[in-house]
C-alpha cells in the first residue's frame, strides 16, 4: 500500500493482536474487554471499551 507502519493504526480485540503490531512497528487499539484489562506488554496502545469509545482527537494525540 505505501504506507509506512509508524503511520499505520492496527485496531484488534486479542493479546495476540496487540502484541504482533509493536515489533511490525504499527500502533494498537485494542477494542473490548480483553483490552481494557491487559497490562505490561499483553496492553495495547490505546484501549477503548467499543468503536464507539473511539474519540479521533485521543487516537491521532496519542501518536505524536
């Protein structure tokens, strides 16, 4: 696609998810459950309850 993956936002709801973007280089959303309540290096980036969490202006300020 051309794109870079420090430019790219991964959003996935497993550990196995999250844990995969951070040596890709990319950023993780985490959506659900199971993101809201990983820690250490199982935790997303950014965890959110459901999309409807997702506040564009939390995400985009997270990644400067």
């Amino acid at each position: 696609m051309g794109v870079e993956p420090s430019q790219c936002v991964v959003f996935e709801d497993s550990v196995s998810g999250f844990k995969a973007a951070r040596p890709a280089g990319m950023y993780s959303v985490g959506v659900g459950e199971v993101a809201l309540h990983a820690v250490g290096d199982d935790a997303p980036d950014l965890a959110i309850g459901s999309f409807n969490d997702l506040n564009p202006d939390r995400l985009f300020g997270a990644r400067d």
